[in-house]
C-alpha cells in the first residue's frame, strides 16, 4: 500500500512525442498561438507540485531541441525499435521506467501526458494526482475523461449495404435524448497509475481505474490540422477571458 503522505510518494512523469506524425507532420513542435505545442504540456508539468521528475520522451532530435528551449529533460533519445507505428506506448513506458531503475531511481507511480490534449487547468495534475494518491486504499489508476455530449454513443449510426442503420435495435434506442446514459471518452491530461500495477496489467484501464472529470471545453484533442484550429480558437478564447 502506497503512504498517502504526498511528501513521501515519487511520481515520474513522462510526456511522449514521437517524431513521425503523418496526419499533421511534426505537429508536437507546430507553433500553437505564441510557443510549440508541446511547450504547453512542459510548462503545466513543471508548474507540478507533485510530480517528482518528468521527461519528454522522444526518438527525434528536433522535437528533443524544442523541448529543451522551454524547459523539458530530455534524459535519452527513444530507441528506433520504439519509434514505429507497431510500437507499444506500453513498451515505451516501462522502457522508461527501467532506465530510471538502472541508475537507482524508482517511482512509486506513472504519469502520462499527452502533448496533443494541451489545453489543462493550472491545477489539473496535482488535482488529479492528489486525487489518485488519497484513495490509494481503493484505487490503482486514474484516467481523464470528457462527458460526450453530441457523439453519444447510443445515438451513433452505421451503414449497411448502403443503407443508414442504427448501431442499436430499435427497441434500445431511448425515446428521448435526456434518457441517454452518460457517456465519457478519455483524453490526454493525464493518465496515471501505480508502478506496481501497471506492469502486471500493461494498461491504464484496470479493474480500479478512478475517472478525473475535465470540463467541456477541453474535450479535444489534436490528430489533425482541423483539431489543430479547434483547440488555438478555445486557447484564444480563454485569454480574452482572463
């Protein structure tokens, strides 16, 4: 069992990017309104008060340069055999992990931040954190996620020999939209767990995964240049308002 002492407890963060984004070519490092992408993620982290250490894990040397510039460890380069589209991030992980362990660093838990999901409070990961370690009793990992609220999943369509058909039978389908479950969808502000569980069920979704709730307008997340655009206008509009 985990000390729920915060003082006592080492968290390793790790943000990954990888060089060979193909929907939107070196997007980690793309000017998001005044500084690269991934700054956004560096600076939030190195806000922490939390996290103990965090490193940007990375196989390509632009993105490791960049990240440097606004504050990021950058302790090693990714190895090629983790670089590619068949590669784990799991493997990534745990390759990190043991890196640490070689030297004599261990951590007690993980944490993950995607740099695609920039737009994050100024207290969503210790909030998060804090969260995760005070019910360490009962729970072994965190997820963020986001209420769907037009996708609903229970609304979602499929064609079918070319026709519309309803992912349901009509008979499932609620009458009306208010009678929808709720339904949530994970996004990268953060992924967290304890080390130990971690590498016994190589996931962050395990039977005691607790949910941190973010708010609507940081639902997205960037994949593609239209993504890209959604998130600069919400992080233009949060400006004004502060």
């Amino acid at each position: 069992m985990v000390d729920k002492n915060k003082s006592d407890i080492s968290i390793l963060g790790i943000i990954p990017a990888r060089g060979g984004s193909k929907r939107l070519p070196k997007k980690n490092i793309k000017k998001l309104i005044d500084k690269p992408l991934i700054a956004w993620t560096i600076e939030r982290t190195n806000s922490s008060k939390l996290l103990t250490k965090t490193i940007i894990n990375t196989d390509d040397k632009e993105i490791a340069e960049v990240a440097q510039k606004y504050g990021g460890n950058v302790p090693f380069l990714r190895p090629k055999e983790l670089a590619t589209d068949e590669a784990s991030s799991y493997d990534v992980i745990f390759h990190t992990i043991d890196f640490f362990e070689k030297k004599g660093e261990y951590f007690d838990y993980i944490a993950l931040f995607e740099p695609t999901s920039p737009l994050r409070k100024d207290d969503d990961i210790d909030k998060a954190l804090s969260l995760l370690i005070e019910k360490s009793d009962e729970a072994d990992s965190l997820i963020s996620l986001g209420e769907v609220h037009l996708e609903n999943p229970l609304w979602m369509k499929k064609i079918s020999n070319n026709f519309v058909q309803n992912y349901l039978n009509k008979e499932e389908m609620p009458a009306r939209s208010q009678e929808l479950e709720r339904a949530y969808f994970p996004y990268g502000v953060i992924y967290a767990s304890k080390i130990s569980t971690l590498r016994k069920y190589r996931t962050f979704y395990q039977p005691k995964t607790i949910p941190y709730l973010v708010e609507r307008w940081q639902n997205y997340e960037i994949d593609d240049y239209y993504d890209f655009v959604c998130i600069e206008a919400i992080l233009k509009e949060r400006g004004k308002k502060k």
